[in-house]
C-alpha cells in the first residue's frame, strides 16, 4: 500500500495517535485549500450558483435538513469504519467539509466519547437532565476535549498548551475560510438564509439524539445517564429514517453496525458493560 493510498484511507484518529503534528497538518491542508479556492473565486470573477431570496428556498429547507442530518449520521459511521475500508475516510471528508465541522474533528471527538461515555469530566458531550444546558456544554467542551485527547497521547506540558493553543487558532480560521467558500458558492442569500441554518438544526439534531439515548428524557440524576435502546412509534420511524440511531444501547456495544436497530441478538456481559463506559467500545 503506497502512503498517499494509507493518508486516504487510515482513519484519523490512529493518526492523531500517532503524530502530534497531525491535526494541525490537517487544518492547515483544508485551510489551504479552501483560502486557494477562494482566491481563484476572486480572479476569475466566479459567481455564485444561486440567485438572490426565492420561495423556492422554503421547500429546499427541509431537503436539505434531511440530507445534513444523513451526512452526520454517515460521518459516525465512517468514524467507526463501517464503510468499505477503500471509501471510508475520503467519504466522511467529503461530508464533513458540507457539514462545516470536518471529519477529524468528528472522529477525535467520537472516539473519545466511547472511550469516556457519561464520564462527567471526560466525555466531549456527557449528559444534564436538560437539554438545552446539554447543547451548550456540548458545543463548549468541543475545542477543550480536543485539547484533552492531544494532552492525553502527547503529555499535559506548557509547551504542548502552547502549541494546542497555536493549533486551535488555526481550526477556527479554518472554519471561517470554509464558511467564506460555501457562501462565494451557494450566494449570500442562500448560505445566510438555507445553509447555515439546516446545518444548525441537523447539528442540533444530532445532539438530541445522543442526549435522548443517553437516557436524557427520563434521567433526574446525573446517575442515570447511560446509553439505551429507545422504544416507542416515534423512534421505531425515527430508526426507520435515520438507520437505526435510536438503538444507542447495541450500538454502544456493536459500534461496527451500520444500523444497531437491526440487531436482534442479546448483548453479551462483556458488551453490556461496555456500554456503561466499563470497557472501551
């Protein structure tokens, strides 16, 4: 296997282990990217591929939430390599850059949440009672887990804060260059009124989904929360739609399954206690 072939497809994560260099490689190719991008905008006076405000974007809306919600669903696959091994990465690329948050930022995130479920102070989006205080811890606690997963491979030093601190200025410029390309490409009125919205809500969306698995709707205590198979007509169509998320309990356990609702066997004791955070996943 050539290296170009192994960058294409080994999954981010077991490359973050491996260099401590990496993520800020990795932002820095898709700030490249998207800054070399917008400079070719500029000189060849692209112009935008939809026009101004139009009715017709009330029924694009809910199209495109739809299809934002399936590319996040896709994107957790992808980080626990449930695709074909040949498409797997370049797959979850492609979406992340649509849903503005890049793969290696989903798949670092994720695996940690595996690793430390419902852990109070180490899971990226660990669970309260109410959601909307879930939803601002999660979107808080994103950048300073990434730090944490860096310090935990590479060592808590002043120096590594220094570098993680130089690491992130270099991700949040990335996400506004990428922001830049998606409104020079889609039109202002578009992006400002359609794309960045239905990316909020399919982001929202799948906190919901992981804060409602997490046993969120039923929990009193920070006790409670752990991950479950949902039941019910809402998330029997809602498995039936979005491939199974609501069987958060086997996929906790199976996260190899590309659709957990599917599975009809029982969960081992060694899997059960994996999904309580016992056992890495």
């Amino acid at each position: 296997m050539s290296a170009l072939t192994r960058a294409l497809t080994a999954p981010t994560y077991s490359l973050f282990r491996k260099n401590p260099r990496f993520y800020l490689m990795y932002d820095g190719f898709w700030l490249i990217v998207c800054s070399t991008l917008l400079t070719g905008f500029a000189l060849t006076g692209f112009e935008p591929l939809l026009p101004g405000p139009s009715l017709t974007y009330l029924a694009v809306f809910p199209v495109l939430l739809f299809a934002l919600i399936w590319a996040h669903l896709t994107i957790h696959n992808c980080t626990h390599g449930n695709l074909p091994k040949a498409i797997n990465r370049l797959v979850g690329e492609g979406l992340g850059i649509i849903v503005l948050v890049r793969f290696a930022s989903w798949e670092i995130v994720h695996m940690r949440h595996h690793r430390h479920s419902d852990d109070r102070d180490l899971d990226p989006h660990p669970n309260f009672p109410s959601f909307w205080r879930t939803a601002a811890h999660t979107v808080v606690r994103v950048e300073q887990q990434l730090f944490a997963q860096y310090f935990d491979f590479w060592g808590d030093t002043p120096e590594n804060r220094a570098k993680e601190r130089a690491r992130a200025r270099v991700s949040y410029g990335t996400n506004l260059v990428l922001g830049a390309v998606w409104a020079w490409v889609l039109g202002p009125w578009f992006f400002v009124l359609v794309f960045v919205p239905a990316n909020l809500l399919a982001g929202l969306f799948v906190i919901h989904f992981n804060w409602v698995t997490h046993n969120g709707e039923a929990a009193k205590t920070v006790e409670d929360m752990r991950p479950v198979n949902l039941q019910g007509r809402r998330y029997r169509i809602g498995n039936a739609l979005f491939c199974g998320i609501y069987a958060h309990e086997t996929h906790h356990a199976k996260p190899y399954l590309f659709n957990p609702a599917r599975f009809k066997g029982e969960l081992s004791e060694r899997q059960a206690r994996a999904r309580e955070g016992k056992v890495a996943s």
